[in-house]
C-alpha cells in the first residue's frame, strides 16, 4: 500500500491510467464470463415466442443472417429493434405456432448444412 501510495505522489496521472486500465480489465473479464456462462447453459434451446430472430440463431450456434434471408425476414433495423416472434407472426397475420414450425425447419436446415460442409 505504501507503494501505490508513493507512486500516486510521484506519478498521479500514471497511477489513475493504471487503476482504470485494472479496472476496465475486471469489467471485460467479468462480462466474458458472464455471456460464457449465459450461452454454454443457453445452447440448442427449443424455440419459443419471446425469442428474436438473432437469439434463436444464437443459442443454435448458426449465423442470424443467414436465419432471416432463409425465412424471407426483414432485418432488425428496419424496426429499429429487434422483434420477438410474436410481433414478426402478428405483423405477417399468421399463427404463431406456424412461425415457430418454419424457424425450426429453418434451423435444422442450416445445422444440417453446417455440419455437412
């Protein structure tokens, strides 16, 4: 302690640099941590309404664009934020069990052509 104590009076703007850059350290490896933990319990997770597009390419490990090129989707921006399943079943007038039914197609699809390359 006393030697970060005579660095700070040294050195003060050095000491602040290298106690943000600690700092900023242990953010980044905790937010890693935390989606590592997040998605490994997350993985090939059932399909289900509240889910976006993105999230449910995500948690299948597969590409979101390719997803919604596959299922003729508009991207996120157009809306201005991603939409659940839900809203993109309402928007088209459809049920939202057969919007689950085609994203799980789709999703098969793309894992079997993933796996074949």
């Amino acid at each position: 302690m006393k030697r970060l104590v005579s660095l700070w009076h040294a050195r003060p703007r050095l000491t602040v640099a290298f106690l943000l850059a600690c700092f900023a350290t242990l953010f980044f490896a905790g937010r890693f941590v935390t989606f590592s933990i997040y998605w490994a319990q997350h993985r090939d997770m059932p399909v289900e309404p509240w889910m976006t597009v993105s999230y449910a390419a995500r948690s299948w490990g597969i590409d979101p664009g390719a997803l919604n090129d596959l299922l003729d989707l508009p991207a996120p921006e157009v809306k201005g934020h991603p939409q659940p399943l839900t809203e993109i079943a309402r928007d088209r007038g459809i049920p939202v069990d057969d919007l689950l039914a085609d994203v799980e197609a789709a999703i098969a699809a793309l894992t079997l052509t993933e796996h074949a390359e």
